[in-house]
C-alpha cells in the first residue's frame, strides 16, 4: 500500500511539475513540497539498497558454507565396513542391484578371495577394472552422477557382500575342521609331595 502511495505521488509530483514547468515558474510551497518528497524516496531508495546488500551478503555466505561442504563431501574419506549398510537406508536402485551384485560377488569370490585395493576405485576408462565388468549389470539413477554413486552406494554395498563371502567361507572351513577334531579335558590334580 505503502508503494503504491510513493508512486502515485511521483507520478503526480512529475505531472504537477510538467505544469509548472510549461506556465515557466514554480511556486516556492510546490517546489519545497517536491523537495521534501524527493527526499522521502531518497531515504527509501537507500534503505531498499541496504536491505538488498545485507541480503546479498547473507546469499554469498550461504553459497560459500554451501561450496565448503560440498568440498568436504567429495574429499570425505569414505569407510567401507561391513556393517554400515543397512537395506532400510537404501534407495530403489541400490536395493535393485543387491541381486546382481550378489551373483557378480559370487563369481569373483571364487577365484579372488581378496581384492586389490584398487577395487574400490572409479575407473570407467580401464576395460578391465573391478568397475567396468560389474557396470553392465547395474541400474544407475539419472540425477546423480555415476561417480558420486559407485563411491556412495554401491562399493559399501559390495564391501559387504565380499565380507559375508569371507565370513561364509570361513564358518565353513572351520565347521570341517572342527568336526574332526576331539577335544580332551583333564581334570584337576592334586600333587603332593
């Protein structure tokens, strides 16, 4: 309502002004009257001007706590335990490709019990990368870069199952051994002499 006032009275200071300007003088009352009025819109111009400045001052703030953070989230040091993925944390796709990692899993854990470090690595350029033979059977989402999500979802969920593998593997070769063995308790003996 306010803005409306302002420019309905510049509007009519301009045209009381054209008036004056084309009779060739100007009433002293009228011109101090548009005077004070100017300086009325100076006064609010300058207090809009500030409030834009503090806004684009808390704007770049906000973008740049926004760019530090994302900087963190890249440079994050990212921990593949076994017990970090959860099936109620994960999104539609990763819950999709638990069944081809699965099998994908599998198949390698029967040649390679234990992986190159470099596994884990986002390598789409080298054809025979643990990344470029495991890709073909997974879903991507399309908002997220293919990156971020193999680091993210995908190689924790991995982690995981070569850990059950290993686990399993394991039980099992101990269910075998121990089966055969016989364990012999002596009872307590008193010495004496």
């Amino acid at each position: 309502m306010n803005k409306m006032k302002d420019i309905r009275s510049s509007e009519e200071l301009r045209a009381t002004m054209k008036e004056y300007k084309a009779d060739g003088f100007v009433p002293v009352e009228k011109f101090e009257c548009a005077v004070r009025s100017l300086k009325r819109m100076e006064k609010k111009f300058e207090q809009s001007a500030k409030l834009l400045d503090q806004e684009t001052e808390r704007a770049d703030a906000m973008t740049l706590a926004a760019n530090r953070l994302k900087a963190d989230l890249e440079n994050q040091k990212h921990c593949f335990g076994r017990n970090q993925t959860r099936k109620k944390h994960m999104d539609p796709f990763a819950r999709a490709n638990l069944v081809e990692i699965g099998t994908f899993v599998g198949v390698t854990f029967k040649y390679h019990k234990f992986l190159d470090p470099s596994w884990s690595r986002y390598l789409p350029q080298v054809p025979h990368s643990f990344y470029s033979r495991i890709v073909p059977n997974l879903d991507f989402p399309e908002d997220v870069s293919k990156e971020y999500y193999w680091t993210r979802e995908m190689v924790p969920i991995i982690n995981s199952k070569m850990c059950d593998k290993r686990s399993d593997a394991t039980k099992h070769v101990q269910k075998g051994y121990l089966g055969e063995c016989a364990i012999v308790v002596f009872g307590p003996t008193a010495l004496s002499v």
